[in-house]
C-alpha cells in the first residue's frame, strides 16, 4: 500500500512568479533576544567562579 503525498510533485507555482513586491510593506527589524555581548558572558563567567 503506497500513501499518497498531500501536497503535488509538481506545484502550481504561477502565483508566485507573478507576485507583485511593490505591494509589501516596509517594516523595521527589532531583535528579539539579541544575544549578550562577549563583555557580558566574561563578567557572568566571573561572577559564578
């Protein structure tokens, strides 16, 4: 018995290649968890030890 993909081997892709960009809106990128600074992981390594 072969279960059959839900998605085609070949998919309809035509709405991506006609995609307009201009219609997107800019945004601004904030980062969410920036990782601490090589300054941060010394002083925290100091502190435990």
């Amino acid at each position: 018995m072969r279960l059959t993909a839900t998605m085609s081997d070949n998919p309809d892709i035509s709405e991506v290649t006609s995609f307009d960009k201009s219609k997107l809106k800019k945004t601004e990128m904030q980062e969410k968890n920036p990782l601490p600074s090589k300054e941060t992981i010394e002083q925290e390594k100091a502190a435990t030890s």
